[in-house]
C-alpha cells in the first residue's frame, strides 16, 4: 500500500493548509471502501504524520475541529475490522508518544483521546456491540502497549488515568447522542479492561483511580435507575447533574453481555457485574493486596444491593 505515506508527509506539514488539505484527502480515502487494507508499516507512518498534525494545531476551536475530524475518521471507515486496526495504531501512538508531550500540549491531547473513546463507543454501537470486536477492543487497550496495560511500565499511568477518568462519561455520552435507539450496552465486555487492570496493576494508586471512576460510580448509576420513568425523562435528568443521577443514560440502557436480549434492569446488571469482580478475584494472577480490595468492593457493594432489595 503506497498512499499512506505522502498523506503522512503532508499531515505533518508545517504549514495549515496543506495540513488541512491532507486531512480532507485522508477522510475521503478512508471512506472509500475500494483501496485495499493498509500495511501496518504505512499505518504507522500515517498516524505518526496524524500525531504531528495535531501537535501543531496551535488555536483551542482549531484544535477541538480537528480533535473531532480526527476521531470521526474511525466512523468514516466502513469496516470495523478496519476501523479497529485504525484505532490500535492510534493507541500504540497515543501510549509511545505521550511521555513527550509537553505541559502547554497535554490538554489537548487528552481531549483528542476523549474525542476517540467517545468515537470507539459509537463505532462498536454501529456494530451492535459485536462480541468479537469488543473483544478486539478490549485487548488493544490491554496488550502490551495498551493504555490500560497492568504490566508495561513504559505506558504512562497519566494516560491509563485519563481513560478512567472519561470512560464512563464518553460511553453514557456515545449513548445519549444516538439517532436511533442502541442495542443495550454489555457492560461485562466492555469492563473487561478495568477488571484485568484492577487484578494486576501493581501501583495502589492506579488501582484506587480505576475503583474511584469506575466501579464505584457505575455502580452508583445502576443502584438509581427508575424504569418506571419514560425515557425522555430518563435522558432530561441527566442535566440535573446531582451524583446519584450520573450516568443514568447508560444505567438504563445496559445489560450485563448479551445485547440481544435487551436491557436489564440496573439492579441485576449491578449483582451479576458484582459476581464477576468476585470472580476476578478469585483469580490466581490476580495480585494478593487487589485481591483483597476486590474482595472489600464486592462486600460493600453487595451489602448495599441487599439494602436496595
């Protein structure tokens, strides 16, 4: 495949419009479904041309326009095999390069990542949740290199932070925007990454960040659905803003795996996501001092269910 690296060599121009111009040149030929599958090789070269491109976007709605075209060339791309080997190469390039990013460019690079979880999200609505794509997902954001790998020390925890910090909001934002209504989304799938790294990180800090923005307050969410209410007074209520009323788009439209049988009411979600943290813990790789936090959670937790009931 010979397109790639001119478009590479353009997006990092230093100057704007032919910058621009190759971003325009790029979105159209990825949409173009005729052009063979890209080379891994010539994936790199482009993405690292994308990288600079967006390192030098230098003006705050410059650069949010071009966070979004950025992220929107995933839904651009007409297969998601396709597309999800487009989105590994952002994340091996995301995770290599962040180290050196410098203070004034590091917000918006963690808003361009915002922009591509939230794209990812939608991507794999698009396919209906597809378990193997899921699964696909799930070990690019885990491998070796991955944002949320537990074991490489050359990912940096800022970036592995950051994913914890959005992925909540970004899934309940990716299903708050949709024109048509989703299948129901398998949290047990897509917290597969959180589950691994939770079981093995080996810095406490990282571990309390993933119970703190993740499990606690999905939790949370699944505890305060209504499903008496009708459903756009389940998304308005989402503007109240108030805790117990965070993410409640997503708690309302979520199963536990299998988004063909459509949504589950948020309680059973919570008991049976609660049975798989016990489950990981259980695990002979999971590290002794998770192990016992996980434990904790699912006590705590599981007391509180027993309260609801």
């Amino acid at each position: 495949m010979n397109a790639a690296p001119p478009f590479a060599k353009h997006l990092a121009s230093n100057d704007k419009k032919t910058r621009d111009k190759a971003v325009k040149a790029l979105t159209t030929f990825l949409s173009d479904d005729a052009h063979e599958p890209i080379a891994k090789s010539d994936m790199d070269k482009l993405w690292k041309g994308i990288f600079y491109c967006f390192w030098m976007s230098d003006k705050p709605l410059v650069q949010q326009a071009l966070a979004t075209d950025l992220a929107e060339l995933l839904l651009n791309i007409s297969s998601t095999t396709s597309a999800l080997a487009f989105l590994q190469c952002f994340w091996e390039t995301i995770a290599r390069e962040w180290n050196g990013i410098d203070r004034l460019r590091i917000d918006k690079y963690y808003m361009l990542v915002r922009r591509f979880v939230n794209a990812t999200f939608r991507l794999l609505a698009r396919a209906e949740w597809e378990k193997s794509m899921c699964d696909s997902h799930n070990d690019m954001l885990t491998r070796q290199g991955g944002p949320l790998c537990p074991t490489d020390i050359r990912v940096p925890t800022s970036l592995a932070y950051h994913v914890a910090d959005i992925f909540l909001e970004e899934l309940d934002k990716s299903l708050a925007s949709a024109v048509s209504e989703p299948p129901a989304a398998p949290l047990a799938t897509l917290l597969v990454p959180f589950f691994t790294l939770a079981a093995q990180t080996p810095s406490s800090t990282t571990y309390n960040r993933v119970q703190a923005e993740v499990f606690t307050p999905l939790f949370a969410a699944l505890s305060s659905t209504d499903d008496d209410a009708p459903p756009d007074l389940k998304r308005s209520r989402l503007d109240l803003d108030t805790q117990n009323r965070k993410y409640h788009v997503l708690a309302v439209n979520a199963c536990f795996e299998q988004p063909a049988e459509g949504k589950t009411a948020g309680v059973i979600v919570k008991k049976r996501l609660l049975r798989q943290i016990f489950m990981v813990a259980s695990e002979p790789e999971t590290r002794d001092s998770n192990r016992r936090k996980l434990y904790a959670l699912f006590k705590e937790a599981e007391d509180d269910v027993g309260e609801e009931g």
